[in-house]
C-alpha cells in the first residue's frame, strides 16, 4: 500500500469558478488553501484541551487515526514535497501545530505523518533553518528519536539527516544531540536490536554523518558506551570496559548487509571514523569478543564477498568506498596488535589468516589498473565536462583505496615469516605477477618493506627472488 496517497484534484463538486477566480490557490500550485486550512484545523482539534481530557476508552481511540484524517493528512505530506505548499505550511505556523500533536497524540501513526511533513519541509532551506532555530520544536523531533514505532522513528531519522546535512544549522543539531545522552541510548538500542532495514541504514547515516560533523561527539559516544562494574572502582578493576558502540555497529552492519549494500557502506564508513580517534581503534581492540568480531565480519566481507577472483574487474568501481572502509579498519586492527607484538609472540587475541589478506589486497590493485583507463572514444557522449568530473570522483575514491590498500599491504609484508612466504609460494597467492603488482603499488614509499620481503624471498625460493630483482633493477641495485 501507498504510504503517502497522490492530493486529490482541484476541482471539487462545482468550486472551479471560485478557484479560477484566484486567492484559494496555494502559490503557483494547484493546491486549496481552504481545504489545507480545514485540515490543519482538524489536527488542532485532535490536540485541543477539550480532547485532551479523556476516558480510557477514548484514550484507546487515540491511539487510531479516523480513516477519512489520515487520507486527508496524507494528502498533505504528499504535497508538502512542492516547495510553495511547505513555504504556505511555514507562513501558517504548521510546524507549531505539528509539535503540538507529536507532544500530546498518542496515534504513531499520525506522529509518523506529521514528522514527515516536517522532513518535507525541511529540504528547503530557510524552511530547515526556522525549523532548526525553534528550539522547543527541536527538543520535541529530539524526543522522537526515542519513539518505540519503527515508522516514526524512520521519519524523524530522515529529518535529522535533512537537516545535519545544511551547513548552516549543522552544528545547532550536533550540540543539541550532545546535550542529551539518551539520544546515544536510543541509537544503540536501534542498531543493536531493529530488524528494520530502511530504519538501520537511515540511522545509521545519522550516525556517519554525526561523527563525520564532530570528533568531540565520537569521543563522547565512545566514552558513554564504556561500562564498569559496579561493585568494582575503575582504578581497582581488572576487568575491560564494554564499550556498546562497536557492537552495536556490528549488529547493525550483519543485519543491513545481504539486503542493503549502500547501508553496509555507511556503517563500514562509521567504523572507519571510529578508527580516526586512538580511543576508537581501543573501542575495537580492548574487549577481546568485540575486536574478535569486527575482525572476523570484515575478514569474511574482503575474503568471500568482495571483489572475488571471479567478479569483472570492474566490481571495483561498485566496491571501492565500501573496500576502503573495511581495508582501513583491518589495518588498524593489525597494525594496534603488531605494535603490542602479539603477532610475534603468538599470543595474540586474533587468528590472523595473512595469506588470503594478502591475495584480496593484491586483486583489488591489479582490477585498479583496469578501473583507471579512461574510455578511448564513447558514442554516448553528454557533456565533456560532465564525464570529466565524474571520472575525477572515481579516480579520487581510487587513489583512496590504493593508499589504504598499500599501507596494509605493508604492515602484512612486514610480520610475514619464512614459513608464511613458503606456504604462499606453493598456493600461488605469492606468483610473480602478484608480487610484481604488489611491487609496481608499494615502491618507493615502501622500499624498506619491499627490500625485507625479498630477503626472505631469497631464503625461501632464490631463483623466484632473483626473477623479480630483474624486473625491478633499483632493488638489486640496493642489495
């Protein structure tokens, strides 16, 4: 079923000369303001005193809407989307009787509605911005978020992205969000617990672009998530913090993944930007399930899902955004353990699987290879301009994962053992061309990296060693 019905016609039981005379359309529409005006009326008086005061059973009543208003005030989300009736809803104060409803209506199904209209408002921007500096209106949409009707708090999470998304009233939403915790409560209890997939991947875009506008607030909401004993201080307790974020963006990035991948994308992306922040890389790492788990989950995405040695060359081009997200936390996760040497004791809280790491970074450099030539001579051609910014995006986005890709491929190259190497050469996941790719990719940033891997090369396969020092002369010189 249609959420939001299409606004009826204009004309309605002989009122075409009254129309046509002027005054009763809305802006250059073909909208009523006498029957928007007689709708609004009726939302007033389902939030007015007199209704206010109700039995139970009218109380039980509330909580449906009568079918005729809800068509009526579907009519009007749908129309809101027309910029001169929302500048009309603006100029006859809606957004008040709006706030009024979502503050005293128990019917989700109307607070959905009415968050809504408000999230169609709210794409035009001096609408979002009056709606953004009310700051009674913003306290209520807050109050939304913590809704228990799924629908409801879709809408809300939609208006909150509307409007976290206009650089001029950002920041009010980012401080207003910081002031109330359970705001983070709320999210969490989304992310972890919601089967709701539409709702998952709009929250979790609120999430990203939150962290995104703010470090501070990534901090905040890392700090908040950690949980310690009561019975125990802090300083006496040896026991790890849980920290709910990780996990939660975990639950939520299993959930949307076979169904949305744009949603698996974002919550990938809001864990990469919890990696840009020592105490978020800690987040992953400290609690032994919780680092297990988002090692384990972007293992299998890299090693079984993306970019298989089956896939076109050009799945690269779907993928890259998505793989540089996930590359870029794996190599966080890695390097933290190298530098507490657990890679070299064998003591470590993770069973690092190096080889397959290995072919899947190495594939994604060779497909970039095909991703980056530029089409010769296209017979669909738009605008030159056009195609060259388009390409210039892509190109950014690759040269994106190739740094991250290389960076990885480096700190693996560089715990790699003879034993390791050996096994690789035998499984081909360390053939020439592939160690010829990764070379073309590492060199020169990396040289040393380069220069120690083939001195153990040298002591596994001298032959295979010496094969790559011919096709890469500056390393036999330097050897």
């Amino acid at each position: 079923m249609d959420r939001n019905p299409s606004p009826p016609p204009l004309s309605r039981d002989g009122d075409e000369e009254e129309e046509a005379a002027g005054g009763d359309c809305i802006g250059s529409t073909v909208y009523s303001k006498h029957w928007l005006f007689g709708v609004l009326s009726g939302l007033i008086q389902i939030v007015s005193p007199e209704n206010s005061k109700s039995s139970s059973d009218d109380e039980e009543q509330q909580m449906e809407l009568d079918e005729e208003m809800e068509n009526e005030i579907c009519r009007v989300w749908d129309m809101s989307m027309d910029e001169d009736v929302a500048l009309f809803l603006q100029e006859f104060n809606a957004p008040d009787i709006f706030m009024g409803v979502l503050a005293k209506s128990k019917c989700p199904r109307l607070r959905e509605i009415c968050v809504g209209i408000l999230g169609n408002m709210a794409c035009f921007q001096e609408i979002c911005v009056s709606i953004s500096s009310d700051k009674n209106l913003g306290q209520v949409l807050l109050y939304c978020l913590c809704d228990s009707d799924p629908p409801t708090l879709l809408e809300t999470s939609r208006l909150l992205l509307t409007c976290l998304s206009q650089t001029e009233v950002a920041i009010v939403w980012v401080e207003r969000i910081r002031e109330h915790p359970a705001i983070y409560d709320s999210i969490c209890f989304i992310m972890s617990s919601s089967t709701n997939v539409d709702l998952l991947v709009k929250v979790g875009e609120v999430v990203d672009k939150l962290f995104d506008l703010d470090e501070k607030l990534i901090l905040e909401w890392i700090r908040n998530g950690a949980v310690q004993p009561l019975d125990q201080p802090q300083e006496d307790s040896e026991q790890q913090p849980v920290f709910r974020i990780v996990p939660c963006v975990l639950e939520a990035a299993k959930q949307v993944r076979s169904e949305n991948p744009e949603g698996l994308d974002v919550y990938m992306h809001i864990l990469q930007l919890l990696t840009t922040v020592d105490d978020g890389i800690q987040a992953i790492v400290q609690c032994p399930d919780t680092g297990k788990d988002t090692w384990n989950l972007l293992f299998d995405l890299v090693c079984h899902e993306f970019c298989q040695s089956d896939d076109p060359p050009i799945i690269l081009q779907e993928q890259k955004t998505v793989l540089a997200s996930v590359f870029s936390v794996l190599s966080a996760i890695y390097a933290s353990q190298a530098e507490q040497e657990y890679l070299k004791t064998g003591k470590g809280k993770y069973n690092f699987i190096d080889l397959p790491l290995i072919d899947s970074l190495i594939r994604v450099l060779q497909n970039m290879k095909h991703c980056q030539k530029k089409p010769e001579n296209s017979a669909e051609s738009n605008t030159e301009e056009t195609k060259k910014s388009d390409l210039t995006q892509d190109d950014f986005h690759l040269k994106i994962l190739k740094d991250i890709s290389c960076e990885f491929l480096s700190n693996i190259f560089q715990v790699l053992t003879k034993e390791t190497v050996a096994q690789g050469l035998k499984e081909g996941q360390l053939s020439k061309q592939k160690c010829s790719c990764a070379f073309e990719n590492l060199l020169p940033l990396y040289n040393p990296v380069v220069e120690d891997f083939l001195k153990i090369l040298r002591e596994v396969d001298k032959t295979f060693a010496g094969n790559l020092e011919e096709s890469f002369p500056s390393l036999k010189v330097q050897t």
